[in-house]
C-alpha cells in the first residue's frame, strides 16, 4: 500500500507540474521536432524530478505531524532525488546544447582523447562519476561491489536514452521492467524501492501527454527512467544477479553502436504492436 500511495504521488507530482508549467515549455529554445516533423518541447522529464520532490516535500509535512517515517524509504527517497536530480541536469544540457556532430560511446570516448568534450562526453563523465556517489549511498561498501553497482546505475541511464527514439517507448520499457524489479524482490526489500517506485510513478504522469506528442521526455527524462530501474536493481539484489544484469547492459549497449534498435522492433511483429499502442499513428 505504501509503495502504491508514493507511485500515486510521483505520478500526481508530474501530471500536476506538466499541466501547470505547460506554457513555460512553449519557449523557443526547447522546441525540437520529432520524428513526424512535429514541434514538440524538449527537457519535459525535469518532471520527473518534480514529481519527486512533491512526494518527498509531502512526506516531510507528514513527519511534522507525527507520522512514523519508515527509514529504508526514506534512504531510498534520498538516493533517488539524487540521483534524479543530477541526472536530469546533465541530460537536459545535452538537450539544449548538443550538436548532433558527436554519438556514441566512441564519438564521445573519442572527443575525450582530444580535449574537446561533446555535451555527450560531458553527461558521460558527469554520469559515471554521479553512478559513483549513488552507488555508494545504496550500501555497496566494498570496491568491486561498488563498481559493479555505479556500471549499473551509469548504464542504465544510457540505456534509458537508447529506448528514447519514439513517443511514450521508454517509459513503457521502465514501467515493465520497474514491474520485474520489484516482482522479483522479497516483501521485506520492497520499501528500498520506494526511490524507483516514486520516479517511475512520476514517468507515468507525463505518459499520455507524451504519447500525444504534447511534450518530449529528452534525455532529461529518459536517463531518468533508466537511472530509476537501475537503482531499485543495485538497492535489491546481490553480487551474482548485479553481474548478469551488468552483462546485460554492456551488451545492448555495444549492441546500440551497431543495431537500431527501433528497427529490430519495428520487424518484430509483438514489439511492434506493444511499441505503437496508445501511439498517434495518423501522418503529418
């Protein structure tokens, strides 16, 4: 019930700030054009942010007035604002000031080796290092551990902004696998997922207006996304499980330098179907 009632709140938080705050991304500077050729403002996943902000604010209130905080919720509440709130301001300057002339881990790894960082290069460092303070606030105490859970956290993220090519794609990919995150946790871990359950909640409240193309997540939103499953994997399972999950990542990850992967799923009759529900189909 608990997790529920924060996921309500993240998803309230958002919807509410989006309706609210609409004018304000009518400014020219956010306006991107989609994949219809559509000007649709960018950076709207700062929401996310904003939804968890509102959960947390309304729970400080709910202590002042004698409510028992759960402590592993309110760690968990702790990290995700972290992590959220750094990972949404590298992703929205990526928004706003990439050229284009610089993708990919090489592209970036590439601009690195020269001196001359892309916006890309920039939320990758600032990224890695971020995966690093979060992980050890997850309670990865020792070196290798820590590690394994700030590649996690860190590829996550990427991979969040990899499933980003469509409207309301990558938040249909977090909320399921958000879903097998927290289906596969014990009851007594499921309150350390407090953080995920918050940001995807909030994910969800911008999910229509996103499939209306009334707004664009950006990597602002997406990094998010993929930072929120990545903490609740980091925050509920071991060694073993992080390794495999980890292999996971660092194989679609190579695999996105080479495959696209809105091409395989739009060859892949059930993806192509999941992928386009709720979805404007009709052309500009």
């Amino acid at each position: 019930m608990r997790l529920l009632l924060l996921g309500l709140g993240g998803f309230a938080g958002s919807f509410g700030g989006w309706v609210l705050s609409r004018p304000a991304f009518g400014a020219p500077v956010l306006q991107r054009r989609n994949y219809r050729g559509v000007d649709v403002p960018v950076g709207a996943g700062v929401m996310l942010v904003f939804g968890a902000l509102f959960v947390i604010a309304l729970r400080s209130v709910l202590i002042a007035f004698d409510f028992t905080p759960n402590l592993m919720a309110t760690q968990s509440l702790a990290v995700a604002l972290i992590a959220a709130g750094g990972f949404a301001m590298l992703g929205l300057f990526d928004d706003l000031a990439a050229h284009g002339d610089t993708r990919g881990f090489r592209g970036h790894l590439g601009s690195i080796v020269k001196g001359q960082m892309s916006t890309g290069a920039i939320k990758l460092v600032g990224g890695g290092l971020l995966s690093l303070v979060v992980a050890s606030k997850l309670g990865t105490d020792e070196f290798g551990e820590l590690v394994v859970g700030a590649l996690i956290i860190a590829l996550s993220a990427n991979v969040g902004n990899l499933f980003d090519r469509a409207p309301g794609r990558v938040t249909k990919v977090g909320l399921f696998t958000g879903a097998l995150v927290l289906g596969s946790a014990s009851s007594s871990e499921h309150l350390a997922l407090a953080g995920m359950v918050v940001l995807l909640g909030s994910a969800a409240g911008l999910f229509v207006f996103d499939l209306r193309e009334e707004l664009m997540l950006g990597d602002a939103g997406s990094n998010v996304v993929g930072v929120a499953v990545g903490i609740g994997i980091v925050a509920t399972t071991g060694l073993v499980a992080q390794l495999v999950v980890l292999a996971v990542l660092v194989a679609l990850n190579l695999a996105s330098e080479k495959v696209s992967f809105s091409a395989v799923i739009s060859k892949t009759s059930a993806l192509r179907w999941i992928d386009q529900l709720g979805r404007r189909s009709t052309p500009v």
